[in-house]
C-alpha cells in the first residue's frame, strides 16, 4: 500500500497525471534538447575548437568582459541601493523608480539607446562633442551591460539592506562611530552575502547576454553571439553547439554557487525595520562630512537616473528624426513604416501571453509539487525548473531547434512559445516555491479535512492567498517575453517573425530611425502592460 501510494501521490490520480505531465514537459523541453546538443558534435570537432587560438582569445574575452561588466554593475547597484536604503536622500522615492522601470524595459533597448548616444553618429559624442570615435567594441560593451544590469543589482543588493537590523548602526553611532566606520564595520560586513548572491547572479545573465553584444561589441567577439554567427554565418553547428557548451559549463557553476549562497542568506541579514536610521542622540544638525556624503550620493543617483531617462529619450528621439546624428528633421516616416510590423508586433504580444500563461501555471504546479506533496522525483522537478536560469539563451534556443529536428518538428510558433515559457519559468517557479515556504501546511490540511482533493487545495485555497506573487510572476514572464531575443532568434521563420528580432535586423542593417520607433512601441506596450497589471493587482486587493 505504500509503494502504491507513492507512485499515486497520496491517492490522488488528478494529481498524479499532473505530476507525470510536469515531468514529461520538464524532460522533453529542457533536458532532450540539452542532449541533443552535446550529442551534435564529433570528439575530433570539439577538439579542433578547443585547440584553435581564435576561440581561446573568444573565451577570453567574454570571461574579461563577464567580470568587468559584472563588477560594475554590482559596484553602481550597490552604491544606488545604500543611498536610497541607509543615504537619506531626497527623492529616494523617485530614485527607487529607476532600477525598476529599466529593469522590465526590452534588453535590446539599451545596445540600440547606447549606439543612438554613443555611436560615431552619437548625439553626445558627435553632436555635442563634436568627436570622431568609435566606443563600438570592449568599453562601449562594458558601458551597455553596465547600465543594462544594475538594476538586478539594486533589487537584490536593496532587500539586503534593509534587512539589516537598524540598531546596531544606531549603537555604534552612539558610542561615538563615524557614519564611514559604522559602514565599514558593521553595513558592509553583513552586506557582502547580498554583494556575493548580486555579482554571481549577474556574472550569469551578463555571460549569456545576447543583445548588446550583437549590437554594441562590433568586432569584439564572445561566445553568445559567436553560438549564432557561427550556425546562421558559417553553417558550422558542431563548432557553434562546442561554443554553446564551454558557455554553459561556467553558467551552471555560478548558478549553483549562487543557489547555495541564497540558502544562507537570512543569516547575514539580521532582520528588523527599513534601514534608513538617525541615532537618537544626534539632533537635526548634521556635520558636514554627513552633508558631503548626501550631497555625493544624490549626485550619483542623479547620473545613474539621467543614463537611463537619457536611453528612453534617445529612443523617442531617434524615432522622429530623418536619419540619426546628419539630418534631424523631424518626420513621421518611421512612425508610418510600423505599418509594415504588424505581424511581428501580434506575434511577439500572443506567443508571450501563451507563454507567460504556460510559464506561470507550470511554475506554480511544478513548486507545489516539489514543496507540499510526497511525490517521487521531487529533486529532479526542483532543479530541472531552475535548470534554464543557468543555460544561456542562445545555447537553449539552438538545442531546442536540434531537438526539434531530431524530432521532425517544424511547427515555429510552438517551439517559441515553448521558449518563452521555458526562459522565463526559473523566475516565476522561485517567486512562487518562496511563498509556498511563507504559507503554513495547516491550511492544506484544513481543506482536505473538509475533503478537498489536493488540486482543488492548490486553486482553491493557496492559489488565492499567492494571487499577488502569481500575478507578478505573469507580468514579468509577460513582459520579458515580448522582448525575447536570444532564445528565439534561432526558431523564427518567414511565417513567425518576431518584433525584438526586427529591431536587431533593422539596427544591423542602420536602419536606426524605423528600429527606434518599434523599440519604442513596444516599450510603451510594455509599460502599458505593466500599468494595467498592477490596476489589476490593486483592484483585486480593494475587492478582498
């Protein structure tokens, strides 16, 4: 009988079909094309790769490129965080706006903003500067994937700080510290497990990047965009999946460091209220060295926040001009040819609603299963869900098309939306599986007293208290997902063009005026999601 019910997971058949559908799901779209890919190439062709000089100094330069970018992403994320957390600025409010609104911005908006600003037609560079320079390469990619990921940084880096229970910065004030001292001693200390989870999860979104790269690095190569270049340029998939590969090997390591550092976590941040502190013997009056550092830090966060409103405005800009940077007559023209974009605009809006939905609901089912049922394969589901987060969009986009080849599958529009859903799914399953450990079991065990199976448990009873982090992990799976480019540039056909794939072939080909205005239309439509999300949210709240 136990053996039985094991196999049946508590005796629920309802159930037990969902379980084998996850695991089904979870084998066919992320482990079977992981396994085509390393079955694709030869032992003498991986060699020959390993061996040839070129690929070395590729290697080389995505991991330069993954630490300096890395580090300095954390570094400004860092900074921002503490001068809204603990700096006491004005206009946190509006500081603390920044990363987030960025942060859900389309990922190629930032390469395209950079080249409009900083290119050899750039509007700083050129027409304010009056310069004939080229940034396209190492500093203009380190610049691009700066700004683009700080606020990954600031998000992680500001829950750690305000985690860190006040007090103890107000007693070291009292026995006489300086606001420097208290921050090297006791702020910094307990912030370095949030600074070690921010660079590590950063390190693998930065090494898989695929947008600035392909837009930003000109003649600076890594291994994310080479994985394209070499199957769509040369035809050469054993060398473009051996390249795949030798990305994916790092990724996973510093995904499953920075898993195991998230476990510890909570025992560097010693809990208490926000972090923004004023000691009580401290009156009103402020020394000046207190004063500088308020002044340097609002100055700080007023050139973060000017780079990023710059990128928005240089998009908007960009797409009423005649041609960028040489005639800036103001015209309509691109704004018209989105006319000739409405196939890839109803394309990258359904397959991402599809995909954002399936994301969602597999997250939820899959971290239920894992976290409130007895089932079999537990640990398998755990890690196959979080498995993608670590393998680098272009890798996963191209071993999904070797699967699907090897399947004689060649429905394009399925296998996006499976992208999609399988890209964005990490987040949404660790949002969801954290409130699962919020929620006390009592609760299930209430509804199956009063006889419900555990399916309606989960929809009925946990589905309704999680609404809020259920409808935010749609939204972001949503709105990452109308800006998809990596994993997908792979599986598109003539039949099933994409908006964010569009803008990166009009950028390449300097169409950079018709590549603006569809980066900004579905920069608006993204905002435009995200507003109506959180009416929705809001709304919801009131009624309950």
């Amino acid at each position: 009988m136990g053996r039985r019910s094991k196999i049946k997971i508590e005796g629920s058949t309802s159930l037990t079909i969902v379980w084998f559908c996850v695991c089904l799901f979870l084998t066919i779209s992320i482990i079977f094309p992981l396994i085509c890919s390393l079955c694709t190439p030869k032992l003498d062709q991986v060699i020959q790769v390993l061996e040839s000089s070129v690929w070395k100094q590729t290697v080389w330069n995505t991991l330069c490129e993954t630490l300096c970018s890395t580090s300095a992403a954390v570094l400004i994320g860092f900074i921002y965080a503490y001068a809204v957390v603990k700096g006491d600025i004005p206009f946190a409010r509006f500081f603390s706006l920044i990363p987030f609104i960025h942060l859900v911005t389309p990922p190629f908006v930032g390469g395209l903003s950079f080249i409009l600003l900083l290119g050899r037609q750039g509007f700083i560079t050129h027409t304010i500067l009056g310069l004939d320079v080229s940034l396209y390469g190492f500093w203009g990619l380190l610049i691009a994937q700066s700004l683009c990921f700080f606020p990954m940084a600031y998000m992680i880096l500001s829950q750690t700080l305000r985690g860190i229970n006040p007090s103890l910065e107000k007693a070291a004030l009292s026995l006489g510290g300086s606001k420097f001292r208290v921050f090297s001693t006791i702020t910094l200390p307990l912030s370095l497990p949030g600074l070690l989870s921010a660079f590590l999860f950063i390190a693998v979104s930065v090494m898989s990047d695929f947008g600035n790269p392909m837009i930003v690095a000109g003649r600076y190569k890594v291994l994310a965009v080479e994985i394209y270049t070499q199957l769509t340029g040369w035809m050469n998939k054993s060398a473009s999946v051996v390249l795949g590969c030798m990305l994916v090997i790092p990724s996973i390591l510093l995904f499953l460091w920075q898993n195991k550092l998230n476990k510890n976590l909570r025992a560097a941040t010693i809990g208490g209220r926000d972090g923004v502190f004023k000691p009580e013997n401290e009156k009103k009056s402020f020394s000046k060295r207190n004063l500088f550092s308020k002044i340097l830090l609002t100055a700080f966060c007023s050139l973060i926040s000017l780079c990023v409103i710059a990128q928005f405005l240089a998009i908007i800009a960009g797409s009423f001009q005649q041609l960028w940077g040489i005639n800036t007559t103001f015209t309509l023209s691109h704004i018209k040819n989105l006319s000739r974009c409405v196939l890839e605009l109803k394309n990258s809006l359904s397959f991402a609603l599809i995909g954002a939905v399936l994301s969602t609901l597999i997250a939820c089912v899959a971290s239920f299963i894992v976290y409130r049922t007895k089932s079999p394969l537990k640990k398998y589901i755990d890690i196959a869900a979080q498995l993608p987060a670590a393998i680098p969009g272009s890798l996963f986009g191209l071993s999904l098309s070797l699967a699907a080849a090897a399947l004689k599958f060649k429905n394009s529009s399925v296998l996006i939306i499976i992208a999609i859903t399988i890209g964005f799914m990490p987040f949404s399953y660790k949002s969801i599986s954290a409130s699962f450990a919020q929620i006390k079991t009592s609760l299930d065990d209430g509804a199956r007293v009063l006889g419900a199976s555990k399916l309606k448990t989960l929809f009925t009873v946990l589905a309704p208290v999680m609404k809020g982090t259920i409808f935010n992990s749609f939204i972001y799976d949503f709105v990452r997902g109308v800006g998809t480019m990596s994993a997908v540039i792979f599986l598109v056909s003539f039949k099933t063009p994409l908006a964010s794939i569009k803008i990166l072939n009009l950028a390449e080909q300097g169409f950079w005026g018709d590549a603006a205005a569809l980066a900004m239309v579905l920069t608006l439509i993204t905002f435009g999601i995200l507003g109506a999300g959180n009416l929705i949210i809001k709304l919801w709240s009131r009624k309950k």
